[in-house]
C-alpha cells in the first residue's frame, strides 16, 4: 500500500480545486518533471531485451485519451485507455479465440503553490489474459523535482509487478522496482544532465535477487536552427549473491536536430549498445540508426512525419546476428473544437521487418495502422 500513498495525496488537491480548461499539454509556465528516464532507463531496457520496438508493430490499436486540468498551476491529471491483440497470449488457449490486452494509465502532476517543488506520480495496469492467475499486472511510479536558480535535481522510483506489459514492450517475468536520483545544470546554450539509480528484480525460481546498478551522463546544444545531445550510459548487472555471473552494459547515442526551414525539421540519430559477460566473455553489440522528417505546413492543421531506422545484433561467436528494419509514417490534424478545446486526429502506419539469420523462426515482418483521438480541455 506504501506504492499508492504518494499518488492518492497528490490527487487530494482535486476537492479544492475549480476546473478550467487548458492545452492538451501542460502549459510552459507549468513547471514539469524532467524525464531522466529517457537517458538511465535505456540501460534497463536493453539488458531485458533488444527486440521490445518490434512487439508493437504487429498490433491493431485502438486508444481513447483524455485530459484535464484542475486550476491553474494546481493538478494536471492526463489519463488513456488502449486495447490490442495479446502479443504474449498463452499458447495452449483455443484456437481461432482473439485475446484483448487492456492498458488503463492516469497521471498526475502537481506543483506546490510558492515553490519550486513539483510531484509527479502515475498508475498503470495491463489487463491481460495471462498464464498466471498470481498476476498483478500493474505499476507505480512517482517522483519529485526542486529548481534552484540553474540547477533542477530529483528522485524518481517505479515499482513494476510481475505480469504487466508496458504499451511498447514485453511483459515482465518477474517484479521490478527502480530508484534513481539525477541532476541538470544549465549552462545557457548547453544543458548537463547525469543520473545514477539501481534496480532490483527478483530471480526466476530463486529466493534470490538480481541487481542492476547504472549511470548516465547527457550534455545538450541548441543553437536556433539546429540542436544536439550526447549522452552515455553504463550499467553493471548482477545475477543474483549465489552466481559469479555479471554482464555489462556500454550505451552512447548522438542525437541531432535541424531546422532549415520554420516548417521542416531532420532529426538524425545514431547509437551503439556493447554488452560484454563477464564470465564468458561473449560481446555482443548493437548499432541502430535512424532519420525522422517533420513537415508542418504554415497556416495549415496537419503536420506530417516520416521515418526509417535500422539495427543490428551481432557477436563474435555467431550466437546472434538479428537486423531490423523499420518505417513510420505519421499524420496528425488539429480539428480544433469538436469535443474539447483543442482536439486532435492521428493516423499512424509502421512497418517492421526482423532477420535472424542464427534461428530462422524468429524471423517476421509486420504492417500496423494505429487512429488516435485526443482530446485535451474541457
């Protein structure tokens, strides 16, 4: 219950608080939590596995979203409903049966009145047809943030149970919970980031746990037309006190950004993941690079964005070697009032496209359409 104290004071707010409408985002003067996540959770993500960006390319989506904010600088709640094919259904169900994976999420996020203190906190759950009836396929997360003069730090701690899949993902085998505290100094032009958490996740049929410690490091540019950031991250991952096994885990990207005209953007990337076993030596590495353009028309409702990325994972002695392929077209048109303030149409196609050439089976391709409506304000 400790999980949920946090969430459920943050909400309290709500009773003296006078609805308005607002943005479908939180506004800029509202302060917001940064998003360290970004940076110390790719280490996280990629020790779980390096195919999670392909899982959602198979499925067909269907997502409500709403918003709404509570006084102004008060309490900023943004919750979603989505449903899609079960990805992880249980082989043995009946055949020719559709199994519906359920995801409801709600956010909130508060600022205390005279400060600079802000809380963050949201609440997941996954409703699946699962395997195992001792699912609890939910999360946790909250976190603070405090601004003094150039320099913003905080803390940040998640608790995932065993069963819940996140919308772009796999299901977790077994109950997570993350802690991380981070920093950011500004320096006008540039931005330094770093971050330093561990998380602990319990072993699969062992009355053990397994340990992950990490640090990450990010500086970012932006310069008018065009923008950068480097960040790096490292993580040592344990395999529980009764083994000897340990792995690491090296991740660099480069990200840039460059605006030629008002209404087109490039945003190149580049980033090499090196996991090393310590035991066995076995490398493994993976580079991935991709391109995205946004074109958003003067005086017009749509923008429009496209995209293409391709990856790698390989290793010296041949147990790997997966590429993958992918592409992304995305249209958003701003219809204006219709249910809210500021309602949104969103219309995504993506195509995957993996390669295993170590075990064949594995191989796939898959074409996905997703239709979005937003609606923000009230």
């Amino acid at each position: 219950m400790r999980h949920w104290t946090f969430l459920i004071l943050l909400l309290g707010c709500l009773s003296c608080s006078v609805a308005t409408t607002e943005q479908s985002e939180i506004p800029s003067s509202f302060p917001v939590l940064s998003d360290p996540t970004n940076i110390l959770g790719t280490v996280q993500s990629n020790v779980n596995t390096a195919l999670q960006n392909t899982a959602e390319s198979n499925r067909n989506i269907y997502e409500n979203r709403y918003q709404v904010n509570f006084g102004p600088q008060a309490v900023n709640i943004r919750t979603s409903y989505r449903e899609s094919p079960d990805l992880n259904a249980n082989l043995n169900s009946t055949p020719g049966t559709v199994n519906i994976q359920r995801y409801i999420d709600l956010r909130a996020t508060s600022a205390l009145v005279g400060t600079s203190l802000v809380g963050d906190g949201e609440i997941a759950y996954s409703a699946l047809n699962s395997f195992d009836g001792n699912m609890q396929p939910g999360m946790v997360r909250f976190g603070l943030k405090h601004r003094w003069r150039d320099l913003t730090y905080g803390a940040d701690y998640k608790s995932i149970m065993k069963g819940f899949t996140p919308i772009a993902g796999t299901i977790a085998d077994q109950s997570r919970d993350e802690a991380q505290i981070w920093g950011e100094h500004s320096l006008g032009l540039f931005n330094l980031h770093g971050a330093i958490g561990e998380s602990w996740e319990r072993v699969i049929d062992a009355a053990d746990l397994r340990v992950t410690r990490s640090a990450a490091a990010a500086i970012h540019i932006n310069r008018g037309q065009w923008g950068g950031s480097f960040s790096t991250s490292y993580g040592l991952i344990g395999q529980g006190s009764a083994s000897n096994d340990e792995s690491t885990v090296l991740i660099k990207r480069l990200t840039t950004s460059y605006h030629p005209r008002d209404f087109v953007v490039l945003e190149p990337n580049f980033s090499l993941k090196q996991e090393c076993n310590q035991s066995t030596g076995v490398r493994t590495q993976t580079p991935t690079t991709g391109l995205s353009l946004t074109y958003s028309p003067l005086q017009s409702a749509i923008r429009l964005t496209g995209g293409a990325s391709f990856s790698r994972i390989f290793s010296r002695d041949g147990s790997n070697d997966v590429s993958i392929h992918g592409t992304s077209a995305v249209m958003d048109w701003k219809i204006g009032k219709f249910l809210g303030r500021n309602d949104t149409l969103s219309f995504t196609f993506t195509y995957d496209r993996q390669l295993d050439r170590v075990f064949r089976a594995n191989s796939h391709d898959g074409l996905s359409s997703m239709l979005q409506f937003k609606i923000a304000g009230f």
